[in-house]
C-alpha cells in the first residue's frame, strides 16, 4: 500500500493530469509549418465526435484555407485506437427523445463540416489509422487524402441502429466501384487494413508506425502544392510492404455484389439472395434481417438518388432523412438494442420490410422548408 503522502502525490498528480486534459480539450488545433493540424482527442470515447469539436474545427478549416501560410491540414486522432469511431450517439438520442435542439443542431452543423471538408481549398489529410466509423467517415472520406493503415477499420454500421450512412455517404458510397457501396451500407460490412485502400476509400496505403514520420515530412514541405503532398505520399505509400501480397477480401464475391445489390429494391435484393441461396447469399440475409426495415428502404434510395447528386445536394437531402429518423422509432430503438442495453435484439416498428411503405419512405425526403439545411 501506498504510504499516505504518496497516495496524496498520486491524487495531486492526477487531478493535475485530468485538469490539463480537459483543459488541452478534446480537439487540438496547431499550426506547425505550413500545417494546420487537427488532433480529435477524446481516446476513451475513441475519439467520436461531439457538437463542442464540430464548433471547433469548421471556423478552423475556414480560417485555415484563406491563410496563404497554410497550405495543407492535416486531421489524426489520439490514442492508438482509433481516427474516429463515429458522432456522440447517446448524446443526440437523449435530446432527441426530448425534442431538444441538439437533435437538429448536431446533424446540421456535422454536415456542413462535412462540405467544408469536400469543398476545401487547401490539401486535406486525414491520418485514418484505427477505427473510422460513421462520423469519422464524414471527417475524412470528402479530403483529398485519406491514408490508412494495417489497424484501419472501416465500417457504415447505421442500418443497425435504425439510422443511414449519413454524413455524406450517399455521395461517396454509389461512386465506389461495382455495387460495393450499396453493399457496405446496407449490411455495415468492416473493411480492415489495405482493403480500405482496394475498395476506393483510402487513397493512400502506410505503416501506423511511419505516420509521425510521414506528419513530420508534411510539416517540413516548403509551400507545397497538390503534387508536392501526393509525392510525398506515393513514396510512403511505395515502401509499405505489410498485405500488399493479399487478395481484396471482398474479391471472390464482387461478382455477386454487382448482381444482387443492383436490383431497385430492398424487397427485390432480399428476393435475388434468396435465390442465389450461396453461403455468401446467406449470411447477407440473415445480417440484413438483423437491420431496420425502415432503415435499409431509406438506404437504398438514398444512395440510388444520391448518385447522381453533387455532394451539396447529398447532404441537404440526408439532413431531412436525420430528422425523419429522430421523428421516428426505430433510431431510439436501435440505440437502445446496441449501445445502452446491448441486447443486441431490437423490435423494429414496422417489422418487415414489405410494412414500410413507399407513402411513408417518400415522406423522409420531403423538404423542411425553413428548417432545411441551405449550404
């Protein structure tokens, strides 16, 4: 046991410790170089995002891009674990069951972050090493680059908790090549490591241990342009050997992929893999028998539309689907099944996909009128 001074030192040096903490903030913004570099630092909630961050970081990249002595951001996460796994769900279920304003306010400002990010002018880096999960996808995926690592893991997992792959998931993930997009979001599959990179959401390929050194070359580069930063990545991105042997995990199925998720509705998919009747068939089944009925109808038209969209309209046509599912069930629901209870069996109203019907999903996307977010 510790002697009484000690154990008092011990407690002085920790609320030493846990002031400077909150105090540092839970996002870090530096400029080192030619750099401005934002650090998510909430590590025990792995880094998800909160509206305090959002506050913080969008004045920050505008400020950044009009700087003629910035010329690239660079965003990380600390920790270890991961980028960002996600927006502060709890946060958003609690107001929104007491129909408080953080319920409109999170969604809308998160998404002009996310246009902020996919119309900046200045080189976007994100360091994508660890979890990247829903919000953190919207943190990263719209920069110019997006590097990952062995220890990314990339997944949409929305459809499980009654919500969608917002944060302009129904711009990027139709444009992923084949129906990979349509897959990842209606099923939440987890891409890991280089697969991340073959699927078309990294850009660039490095060893989590080569990432201060790649940050440190960055910070270094004498008013670099576009090309100048993809160089440097391209020679990080050349000498990373780990899987670069390994196959795409989702190679032997794409075939399939492309086939059973093209069809034009959700009933018609769950038809076609019923049919195909492959193990692959049906373990996508009994997973997409897991999610919202209600969920996966608004998923798939929001990325058959979302297609052709630009990113703008994309994100003003999922700010109505997120109020359309904070007015609903099956958020709450979903919310409840996995992340407070964790039983992991959510009751879905409406239960089947065939009880969703079309007059209710067309209802999603209906314009707000005044309340509609105007980027």
């Amino acid at each position: 046991r510790l002697k009484p001074f000690n154990r008092l030192q011990v407690i002085l040096q920790h609320l030493k410790m846990s002031k400077h903490t909150d105090s540092a903030g839970e996002v870090l913004l530096e400029k080192r170089g030619g750099a401005g570099i934002i650090t998510l630092n909430r590590p025990k909630a792995l880094n998800a995002l909160n509206l305090p961050m959002i506050r913080q970081i969008y004045p920050q990249i505008k400020t950044w891009e009009k700087d003629p002595e910035t010329f690239l951001i660079i965003i990380k996460g600390t920790g270890g674990k991961a980028f960002c796994a996600g927006g502060d769900i709890r946060a958003i279920t609690d107001a929104g069951k007491i129909g408080d304003r953080l319920a409109q306010d999170f969604f809308r400002e998160e998404y002009m972050l996310n246009n902020a990010i996919g119309t900046c002018k200045k080189p976007y880096v994100a360091l994508i090493d660890g979890i990247t999960m829903g919000g953190g996808v919207g943190l990263s995926v719209h920069g110019h680059f997006r590097v990952a690592t062995e220890k990314t893991l990339f997944a949409m997992p929305e459809t499980a908790i009654g919500l969608f792959p917002d944060v302009g998931g129904g711009y990027f993930l139709p444009r992923l090549s084949g129906k990979i997009g349509y897959y990842l979001a209606l099923t939440g599959f987890r891409l890991k490591g280089r697969d991340v990179l073959k699927a078309g959401i990294a850009t660039h390929f490095v060893e989590s241990e080569q990432l201060p050194a790649l940050e440190k070359d960055l910070i270094a580069l004498k008013s670099p342009s576009t090309e100048n930063i993809a160089d440097l990545l391209n020679s990080y991105h050349a000498k990373s050997k780990i899987d670069q042997e390994k196959d795409f995990v989702l190679e032997e199925h794409m075939e399939k992929i492309n086939s059973l998720f093209s069809a034009n509705s959700m009933e018609e998919i769950v038809k076609k893999l019923k049919q195909d009747g492959s193990p692959f068939a049906v373990k996508q089944l009994e997973t997409i028998n897991k999610m919202s009925p209600t969920s996966l109808k608004m998923t798939l038209r929001q990325l058959r539309e979302g297609a052709s969209m630009s990113l703008q309209d994309v994100l003003t046509m999922e700010y109505r689907l997120s109020q359309a599912c904070m007015r609903g069930h099956d958020f709450y629901e979903g919310v409840r099944a996995v992340l407070i209870d964790k039983d992991q069996s959510p009751r879905w109203k409406p239960a089947a996909l065939e009880e969703v019907s079309d007059e209710f999903v067309n209802d999603c996307f209906k314009p707000l009128g005044n309340n509609d977010l105007k980027l």
